[in-house]
C-alpha cells in the first residue's frame, strides 16, 4: 500500500515490524518472540560486599515527650559577612523539633534533625532561664537564645522557630515551658513524677 501525503511517498508497514526490518512474512518466527530464547541465565555477585553496620543516634536511652513538624533559623553571620559583625536570619533547616527527656538522669534537652539527611540542626538542654520571646510580626515562631552543640562545640546560638499555624506554636511554648518547670525541680534535687 502507498501513501500520499502532501506529495511524500511513504510505505504502510504493520504495528510489529520495526524501523530497518523486513515484516515478517506469514508462518515465519522471529526471535524475538521466543520466550525462551529471551531468559538470561546470568548471575551476578557484587564487587564489594558490606556488612551491615549498627547506626546509633543518642536518642536510645530517651523518651520523646513533645514532637512537631518545623523551621528552624539562625540570627548568625553568613559566609559572605565572616567577621564583619553584620547578621541575618539564616534558615537552618525542616524537621521535627523533639523534647527528649533522659530515662536515668532525667535530663531534658531539643533536638531537632534535618528533615532528609537527618543531621542535628539544634542540640541544647533545656535551661530554665531560656525566655520564649514571641517573633514580631508573627503568632506562630519565637526566638530564644542557647549555648548549643549541634556542631560539635558549645556555641551560644539564637534561634527562631515556626510552626505551620498560631496553635502548633502555642503547644511548643506549653511542652518547652513544662519542660522548664521539670528541670528546676530536678536542679532543686526533687524526684520527678514516677
């Protein structure tokens, strides 16, 4: 069959006949269509064989008492800025931002991981003279100052947090300031609740 399309020749080939092939003439098998010819019968072993390894976070001997979805920023100086004395809000990270409560020495700390890599953004214990400062312009964020260790060193940070909506905010500040209240009956040498 032939074609005509705005003076082109072109040939009509069935559906099952690919570009540089002859069709297939009837009762004729191409090798294609033998499964069995089709089944590899390789085996492959891998180059490296790795051992799988125990990963510990520190979080074993703790309990989550609070745990919610947020963003975490950074009042610090950028790359660009080093030395320079000038700061900015720098966003940290995504994740959730846990109360971990100790289960032998009952010691409370935050602790918040980057949502995908999992790596610590904010690491400080709960201190009792830490103020909750709301966020101008916003019902759903604070600001508090902590020497924290996310890095490896104790650096006094200041941080800012926000929660998708004003009520998420106003539960952090409930479960941060409870957690306050446990470590000052702790500081003071009272046994917690049982």
């Amino acid at each position: 069959e032939i074609l005509r399309v705005t003076g082109v020749q072109t040939c009509a080939l069935p559906i099952s006949t690919k570009f540089g092939e002859s069709p297939k003439k009837e009762g004729e098998k191409v090798d294609g269509e033998n499964p069995e010819a089709q089944e590899s019968t390789a085996e492959f072993t891998p180059v490296v064989q790795l051992d799988e390894v125990e990963v510990k976070t520190h979080e074993e001997d703790e309990e989550v008492t609070f745990k919610m979805r947020s963003k975490l920023f950074r009042f610090t100086e950028t790359l660009l800025n080093k030395g320079s004395g000038k700061k900015e809000w720098i966003e940290r990270g995504v994740g959730e931002v846990k109360l971990l409560k100790h289960r032998e020495n009952s010691m409370i700390r935050v602790l918040m991981r980057q949502e995908k890599t999992m790596k610590i953004i904010m690491n400080h214990v709960v201190d009792p003279r830490i103020a909750l400062e709301p966020n101008v312009g916003s019902d759903r964020s604070w600001v508090w100052s902590a020497f924290d260790f996310s890095d490896g060193d104790l650096v006094e940070e200041t941080f800012a947090i926000r929660f998708g909506n004003a009520e998420n905010a106003t539960k952090f500040k409930d479960a941060f300031a409870a957690a306050q209240k446990e470590m000052v009956a702790l500081k003071a040498g009272e046994d917690g609740p049982a």
